[in-house]
C-alpha cells in the first residue's frame, strides 16, 4: 500500500481531552476508569466515563445532531486544533477531495433509549422530538463530522463491532489508491450507554473491578467511551513523521461473540498488515494489544501473536487506562501508537499485577522509554470480525 502520513490526530477518552493531558496520564500511569456513575444505571462494574459531555449541547446550526455521541465527536473535532489542520489540508486539496470515515457500534442509541422510555402510553408511539436520522442512524456521526469540518468529498460509517474504527483506516487507504480522494478524516466515536452496558454485562462480559488484561483472575471488560479522529495524508519522504504502512482484515466467523480459539482470524489479519507493508514479522517492536481482559479474547490473541511474532515482541494493552470502548477501540489505539512513536514512550498494561502464566506473549506492565520504529494496533470484533493497522515512525 501507498504509506499514509499521520498528519494531525485528536483523542478523547476517560484519560484526557486533548494529547497533552492523554500523554501525561500515560506517563503518570493515571487511568481513568471509575465505579459505574452513568444515569439510570445500576451495574457492579466500572466504566470509562469522559466528563461534562451532559453541559455541552451542540451549537444550534447543528441540533438536529445533539445527542451524546456527537457531543463526544465534538470534543475531538475541536481539541489539539484538529479543525484547523483539515481546514488546511481542505485549501490544500479542496474540500471535495478529502473522504471521512467514521467507525461506530452503536451511534446515538442513547437518544433512542430515552425516546421509548417516553413513548405515548396509549398508541406506544415515540415522541415527535426523537430524530433517529440525525441522532441514532449509523451515519449520523459520519454526517456531523464532514458538516462540522464543512467537507464535500466521499462519507461513511462502518459498523463492524469493536474493529470498526480500525477498518476505517483501510478504507481511506483504499479510496486514496483508487484516486476519490486526496487525503482522508478517518475516526472513531462510541459513548456510553444502557444497550452496551446492560448488555455486555447479560453475557456475563463485564468486571465488578477495573479490568486486568492478560492477568491470571482477569475476569471481564470495563466498558468506556472516546471520540478520535485522524488526518491521513499520502506521504512524502520529508521529516520524521509516523505513517500507516499496513492494514490487514479477516473474518474467521467462528461464533457470534466468542474468537476462534487459536486466534486464526487475529493472525491472518495481522500477517495482511505485515505483508501489505512488506515487513517481516521480525521486525515489529511492539504490539497494542485488542487486549479486552476477558479469558477467551486474551489467550486467542495471545496465541495468534506468539504463532506469528513469536514470544519475544512486547506487547501491552490500553483497556485498563480507558476502558473497552467498542467501536472507537481501534482510533484510540491508533492514536496511542502515534504518540508513543512520537514520544519513545511504551504504555505498560494498567491494572494487571499477575500476568496469566499460560500466556506466552512478553505482556509490558510497567512503562517503557523505548524508541521504536514499527507497532501493530490490533482490534477484534464480535462474529469475527478483525483488523490490524502497522505504523511505522
């Protein structure tokens, strides 16, 4: 593939709003995970909350959008200037020459939750106020986001579980190479709410304690929400930048919510990304981990890993620090490799003390200063859905 450059990113989660205060968590090693607060909710579990999202509706051109998943695209659209780098890149190229591509797994449902709670007592009607088009609808965060960045050129929402955001990138890779566009805005945006945790929990997914990935009493997820979004452009050979050099997907379709045991799909897509981008296993620094902390995801990717790159490469996963947060798991790890490849900073594994000794893979728990040139994002959805990003500084 034609390598991508990293040319802006911009990540809100439960560790931070803008880079900086994301960067400093990770060095003070300050997770953000906390006992479920979110309305109307009553779980043993933890959660990734992102903070003052009730107090800030959106703008009135915009309303008809309003709904807390926007309101977190909102927050990430606006923070580390992010707007004002694809305002450039829109002189650039022309507003209609650059594509966004926005993974979600469940959108604005939060507004549909209330809208049947408020439904009319006699007809079972909803309420005339609920606006599923623009709030709940699949696209309706890929439509907020190219109208708040007033871009014309291609758009769309992938929907594919937890792998969605990733896939986003090997789409923007793809329509690049077909020549639709110059340059692409690909992101992630879940948030919380009833359907995700209530569910989650019935299939006895989540933790009553902040989750430990690859830890031996790992017992469940604890679910979160972050918005990101990144700038790719084709790159060039002028300064140090951090570039997407490889995309891999697979679906091996093994069970609806269950991997295939010996992480079949996981290592087909990570050796897509490797040899996309022409690189031998061998020479993979680190691995981000989909790492969910649950006994089935972490032994499958444990065993795909040490299949493919062997026992020696390190890896860590960032789901103790924010939390799962489905659909926008993959940008969050996308932007976490940028700015350790910009940084020389390894995240270790947050919240693990005892690594499963059944696991072979060399799990990072304690921080690292490292520079290192190549790192694998991995991200695994439901029904087998998987995707792997390789970036290289």
């Amino acid at each position: 593939m034609t390598p991508l450059r990293v040319s802006a990113y911009s990540l809100v989660s439960a560790i931070g709003s803008r880079a900086e205060t994301t960067l400093a968590a990770l060095r003070s090693r300050q997770g953000g995970l906390r006992p479920c607060d979110f309305p109307e909710i009553e779980l043993d579990t933890w959660i990734g909350r992102v903070p003052d999202i009730e107090d800030r509706p959106l703008p009135a051109p915009l309303s008809a959008y309003d709904c807390r998943n926007n309101r977190l695209a909102a927050m990430a659209l606006e923070g580390d200037d992010f707007s004002e780098h694809v305002a450039a890149a829109a002189a650039l190229y022309g507003r209609d020459r650059i594509a966004v591509i926005v993974g979600t797994s469940t959108s604005g449902i939060l507004e549909s939750e209330s809208a049947y709670r408020r439904r009319d007592a006699a007809s079972g009607a909803l309420p005339p106020d609920f606006r599923y088009r623009t709030v709940h609808n699949t696209f309706s965060v890929a439509d907020f986001t190219r109208r708040c960045l007033g871009l014309g050129g291609p758009a769309t929402a992938i929907s594919t579980a937890c792998s969605s955001s990733a896939k986003a990138f090997a789409s923007a890779s793809r329509l690049m190479d077909a020549g639709f566009c110059d340059a692409a805005v690909v992101g992630g945006v879940d948030s919380l709410c009833g359907t995700t945790l209530h569910g989650f929990h019935a299939l006895q997914l989540t933790s009553a304690r902040p989750c430990r990935p690859a830890d031996t009493r790992r017992d469940g997820i604890s679910i979160g929400e972050a918005a990101g979004f990144v700038l790719l452009e084709k790159a060039s050979d002028a300064g140090q930048s951090v570039q997407l050099i490889g995309y891999g997907e697979s679906a091996d379709a093994y069970h609806m919510s269950s991997p295939h045991p010996e992480g079949a799909g996981a290592r087909l897509a990570m050796q897509d990304a490797l040899q996309r981008a022409g690189v031998c296993p061998e020479a993979v620094d680190h691995v981000l981990l989909h790492g969910t902390g649950t006994l089935a995801n972490d032994a499958a990717e444990d065993c795909a890993i040490a299949s493919l790159l062997g026992e020696r490469v390190g890896c860590s996963s960032i789901k103790g620090w924010t939390g799962h947060t489905l659909g926008a798991a993959g940008v969050v790890n996308a932007i976490i490799a940028a700015l350790s490849l910009d940084a020389g900073l390894l995240p270790g594994t947050l919240q693990t003390q005892e690594v499963d000794p059944r696991l072979r893979c060399r799990i990072l728990l304690d921080n690292r200063e490292s520079a290192v040139r190549y790192m694998l994002c991995n991200s695994f959805g439901f029904g087998g859905s998987n995707a792997t990003l390789l970036f290289r500084r």
